[in-house]
C-alpha cells in the first residue's frame, strides 16, 4: 500500500520534524470510515493512504483513481450530494465523503444499486 | 458587479495553463507591460512536470531557492524525485514575481470568439466566470497516452503519470507494484520508486528496442541532446542494477484482479508467459497533446504518422488557423518541458508583435526559440520511433474496455465498423463511446486506432471526436453563476475552419 516517505513528513528547512503532526493531522469520513489525512492532502491521497482504492461504481464496475491530474474523471466521490474529482478536491476536517455509485444505461439495469457499506474495506 | 470586476475580466493576453509553456508565455509578456491573465487547473503553477514545485509538497517551505535544500530531508527529496523537477524552480519564481493575474483551481469549460476577441469561459469553487481578451495562448500540456489493456479499469491500475504526482505532491510511494508498458517517464519513474525504497517487482516493456529508423531520427540533433541520451542510459542502468525483473518484447498483457488489481499476465520475448502478483499497477505509453480547447475551437488539426497523434497546425510563431489563437508547449505536438518554455516565450513575442507592442530587439531570441523547438521537435521523432505506442505493434483486444466512463469494449467498436461507421462520433451514436465525464479523452485516439485497423483506412483520414463545450463536467448551479457576469456584446460564435463534421 502506499505509505508517506520520510523527506515529505519533514520539512527541508530546519531538521525538525514537520511542526507538530497533531496540528497537520484531520479526520474526516469516506462510506461512514474514519480516515486520517494531513491538512493540505487531496481526498485522493488521503484514501489511498488508508488504503482505500475503490472509490465508487460505475455500471457494476469498480472505479478507482487513475490518472490524478484532473482528465479521467475515474476517481469521482460524492461530496454533500454533488459529485466531485477526489484528486482535485482537498480533504478538510469532518468532511463526509461517500463512494459515487452510478449504473450504467442499459434497460435492464436496476434503476439503483444498493452498494454494500462493508464492501469498501478492501 | 462592480466596475472593477468588470475592467478586471478584460485581457490583452489570456494564457490557459500553467505549465513550462503558459509560465513562460505569461512572464514574457508580462515584462512588456501587457496584461495577462494566467488560468490554471491546478492550486499551484507549474503544470504536471514541476507540480507541487512552488511548495515542492509537504517536503519544504523553500522560498524557491535550491541551495536552502541542505538537511537531510532536502536531500532525500533531491535524491528522490531527479535533479530535473527542481530546474523548473526559476520559472516557477518568475511567475511568482511577475505582474500576471494568475488564477488557481479554474476549470476551463469553453473558450469561443466574441468578434476580434477570444472569451474564455471558467469554473472556480463551483462558480464561473467568463473573461476575455484579444489574444489566448492555449498551453494546455499533454497527457499520458490511453493504454487499453485488459483489467486496466481495475482499481489499483493508475498511470505512471499519476504515481509521479503522488511523489511530488505528497512524498508518497508503494511498493509491491508492476510497471507496463514503454517510454522514458516509465523508466524514470522506476528509478524514482527504487530511489524511494519501493522496487517495483517488475518492469513488463513493450517497446522494442533500438533500431534503424529511431537512429537515423537522432542523428542531426544526438549533439545537442547528448545529455538526456546519457541520462536514458544511466536510468537504463539503475533498473538494472537494482535487480527489478524486466520483461521485454511483451505482448497479451492482461492485468487480472477481480474488484481490484491483484496481478499481470504477459508473453515476452521468446514467447515465454509470466504471472506476477502485485497490488499496484503503473501503465505508460508515451505522452500525447492535450487537444481538447483547440479540437472544441475546431483550429486545422493534423495526424502525425510519427507520433501518431493528432496535432494542431501552427506556424513558426505558434499561431493557430486563427490569427488571435496561439497553441504553445506540449498542446501543438511533444516537445518535452525545456522546449515548452522556449516555445512559450516563442509564442508570446509572435502575440505580443500582433498587440502592437514593438518586439524588434527580441529577433535573434526569436531564431533561437524557433532553432530549439524545432531540434525538440526531431528529438521527440527519435523517441517515437524507440518507443512506438502498443496500439501500432499489437491489436487491443476484443473483450477489452475502450471507453472507461461508459464501459464500451473493443469489440463493440468494431461491430460498429461492421455496421458501417467511418469514423469516431458515429461510435458515439451507436456506443455512448466518449461521451462519459472525461469527454472522450481516453479513448478517442483508441477508437481512431480501432476503425482504422478495422476499415483498413490510412489513420491520417479517421478524423477525431467533435468536441463541444462544456469541456468539462458543469452544473446547471455554475451555469447559473454566468448571470452574474456583464452580458456580452454579440452572440459568441466558434472559429468556422471547416472540419468534417458527418463523421
């Protein structure tokens, strides 16, 4: 999974460590999840951090983050009932993230889908 | 609104993108007194190549001064990410220090022409603004080519290109990760991730090797570009060294994994198969121009047989088939970050001239941008022909997604061409193919590349997606927003270059 290395949890100017973590750390919640995230860190990284890689549901597909520059769309989460990039969007504290679940165009697909809240947990 | 806000969104110059290219473009024509407004997707300047640079992420809080970056988290960071990310430090400082309205976190959606000028049309925290000036420079950068593989829309799949912004951006890195596909960034990206304590367990590369055609591309600028030749090598070695598996000539690649990606399945040279478990998948195949505000302009666009892309035409001074519309940087065609900046400037002197602003003494600069774009020019033919995209040597295959946003395979393409579609936007009528959030970005050349193959046509008269505004997902809220704004004079009209449109 992916982990924070140790030049970015420092800064490069002084040999202290980046000024008290507990000031940079915020929570805030992805499908009901608590998650940890630095202030600053787009929800993107933040879920990916805790190792959260599935983001929502496309037409029965899993979707997960994929280019992180703002172009594919993929990553898209629902904010306050509005769908928004992850990787664009910053984490702030107490935020409510849920997954985007969408189905596809099909006739024969159910008009919603109930998404599974234990099935993010990876 | 108020008379100031007003006065505040007319523009003698608008660039669009903050990248090498638009930093340069914007600074240079700063220094001759024009107004300029800089509008950028991203919360800092310095596109995705210096992304995250101006604060350099978590990592520092460095007033921009490389020499400040001595203790050891510095170094680490300098160790990490390459010695090249860290050049785009002065332009980036430059900009900082300039007198550019730049703009931060704005969506561009729809850039039309309002009489002689251009209007350029934006959302910002979920509320838009229209804006114009006399001139635009499109610096719109490039993006990673799609690489439609099966199992690439599997979560845990992301682009070599989105692994990197993850390290620059926050210091982040996983190990337990294969690498597909072809391409310097993809070898850069390696040694970034062995530098970082996270050897991929694999490099599965699909290109295939030196060989006549890439030599002789190289041959009248190897002088000028002896440096990242050495620099490839030494990267070359670095993989090597660090003992990460290569597979090379691969073909069939299939990323398995049921609702995330858990491992890739390759044929490689000599047509032996491998299966290698992981948990991250990195895919590259070469870069492309972001093509999306010139397309939606509908500018003169042109296939090139080398890249195999579609560019838009300009001239020696950067200017589109409309006069008042500059495409500068990766945006006309791949010229890679240092020629950006000089095509930036290129671009910006040839618009500033046409404003009116006397630009003589810049003329000997001007043979100098134009002598460097044009050797990046070649460089990046020699790179093409190294690295050529996987859609040339290798079909995609039936089953596989081609259209991520609305799940249309391979197969459905060509049944397409079966039923007699001759190019992109009937699939769209037929498939909703390209006509999901991300606009057909990543899968419009795929589609192109599909129906080419299927019809047995030259590529060059496949033609591309219509692009229409808006460029990017809008809410009915933000269009509401616009009301706000001063109404325009006259009807706003798109540039009338003829296109094909029944296609």
């Amino acid at each position: 999974m992916f982990k924070r290395l140790h030049f970015a949890n420092q800064s490069v100017q002084t040999t202290e460590p980046q000024s008290g973590t507990a000031d940079d750390e915020i929570t805030f919640s992805f499908n009901q999840q608590v998650v940890t995230a630095r202030r600053g860190d787009t929800v993107a990284t933040a879920l990916l951090l805790n190792n959260i890689i599935r983001f929502g549901q496309r037409g029965g597909i899993d979707k997960g983050p994929f280019c992180l520059m703002g172009a594919c769309y993929e990553c898209l989460v629902q904010v306050n009932g509005r769908s928004q990039q992850a990787c664009m969007l910053e984490a702030v504290q107490d935020m409510q993230v849920m997954p985007l679940i969408l189905c596809n165009h099909d006739a024969d697909s159910p008009a919603t889908t109930e998404h599974d809240p234990d099935d993010n947990s990876q | 609104m108020t008379a100031n806000a007003a006065a505040d969104s007319s523009f003698e110059l608008i660039v669009i993108g903050a990248g090498p290219a638009g930093m340069a473009a914007a600074t240079t024509a700063a220094d001759f007194g024009c107004s300029v407004c800089l509008l950028d997707e991203q919360p800092t300047a310095g596109g995705q190549i210096y992304r995250s640079l101006s604060r350099a992420g978590p990592t520092n809080r460095v007033n921009g001064d490389s020499g400040a970056w001595k203790n050891t988290a510095g170094k680490q960071a300098i160790e990490i990410l390459g010695k090249a990310y860290f050049s785009g430090l002065p332009l980036i400082e430059k900009l900082s220090a300039a007198n550019v309205h730049t703009v931060h976190g704005a969506c561009v959606w729809h850039v039309g022409l309002n009489g002689e000028d251009g209007v350029v049309t934006y959302s910002r925290q979920q509320h838009a603004s229209r804006i114009s000036g006399r001139h635009i420079i499109i610096a719109s950068g490039a993006m990673e080519r799609p690489m439609p593989l099966p199992g690439w829309t599997l979560p845990g799949v992301l682009t070599a290109g989105a692994g990197q912004i993850l390290l620059k951006t926050d210091g982040l890195a996983t190990d337990n990760s294969v690498l597909i596909g072809t391409g310097p960034l993809l070898y850069y990206f390696a040694t970034q991730l062995i530098r970082s304590g996270c050897k991929p367990k694999a490099l599965i590369d699909t290109g295939n090797g030196v060989n006549r055609t890439a030599i002789r591309e190289l041959l009248p600028v190897a002088l000028h570009y002896y440096r990242p030749l050495l620099t490839g090598l030494s990267m070359l070695s670095q993989i090597k060294r660090a003992g990460v598996n290569c597979y090379s000539g691969a073909s069939a690649i299939e990323i398995l994994g049921d609702s995330r990606a858990s491992g890739v399945r390759c044929h490689y040279t000599g047509g032996k198969q491998i299966n290698i478990d992981c948990d991250f998948v990195f895919m590259h195949d070469g870069v492309i121009p972001n093509t999306h505000i010139s397309r939606s302009l509908q500018l003169r666009h042109q296939w090139n047989s080398v890249h195999h892309y579609h560019e838009p035409a300009i001239n020696d001074g950067a200017v589109s088939s409309q006069s008042n519309i500059s495409i500068a940087g990766d945006g006309s065609g791949i010229i890679g970050a240092e020629a950006s900046a000089q095509h930036g400037k290129l671009a910006s002197l040839t618009a500033l001239k046409s404003l009116g602003y006397d630009t003589e003494g810049q003329s000997k600069n001007r043979q100098r941008q134009i002598n460097a774009v044009g050797r990046a020019r070649q460089f990046q033919r020699f790179l093409a022909r190294l690295y050529p995209p996987l859609i040339t040597t290798e079909p995609v295959a039936d089953n596989t997604i081609v259209c991520r946003c609305e799940q249309v395979t391979a197969a459905e393409i060509k049944r397409c061409v079966e039923l007699g579609c001759t190019g992109p936007n009937q699939t769209k009528a037929y498939t909703r193919c390209g006509m999901g959030p991300c606009q057909g970005r990543y899968c419009g050349l795929t589609v192109a590349n599909i129906i080419a193959r299927e019809s047995n046509l030259p590529a060059e008269t496949i033609g591309t997606f219509r692009v229409r505004s808006p460029l990017k997902p809008v809410t009915i809220a933000e269009l509401a927003s616009l009301a706000d704004t001063p109404p325009t004079h006259t009807q706003m009209t798109t540039a009338t270059h003829t296109n094909d449109d029944s296609r």
